[in-house]
C-alpha cells in the first residue's frame, strides 16, 4: 500500500501499480490491510483502461482517477 486518506469520511487505502496489467500478487498488500483494517475502501491505481473490481478492491486506471477523484475515495 502506498498511501492512506484519513479524515472525515473518508479512510481510503490507495496503491498504485506502474502496469498496465495486473498479476495476482498485485493486490496482496490491499488486502492485507483490509483483513487489519475491514472497515477501510481499497483502491488499486494502475495504468491500464478498464475499471473493474477484484473481490473487495477497486482497481481503477489512474488516468481516470485523476480526472475525477471523488469518485473513487
């Protein structure tokens, strides 16, 4: 994991992958800390196009995430 937001609403863990395509072992850390902390988002940034969902992690292209962060956190 790479960086945590904390405040108000919002308890977001975010990694960021410089890939444009995910290997399994990507999403280990995020889901580690998930296991510590269930009640945290999770958010794996990475360079690829599509958006989708890996068990309990939002895996989101970065280029779209930095359009419109709010989305996302």
């Amino acid at each position: 994991m790479d960086f945590v937001l904390y405040g108000g609403k919002t308890f977001t863990a975010v990694e960021v992958k410089n890939t444009k395509v995910l290997r399994p072992t990507d999403y280990n850390g995020l889901a580690s800390f998930g296991d510590d902390y269930p009640e945290t988002s999770l958010v794996l940034l990475y360079r690829g196009s599509v958006p989708m969902k890996h068990k309990n992690i939002l895996v989101v292209p970065v280029e779209m995430f930095f359009k419109s962060p709010g989305e996302y956190l």
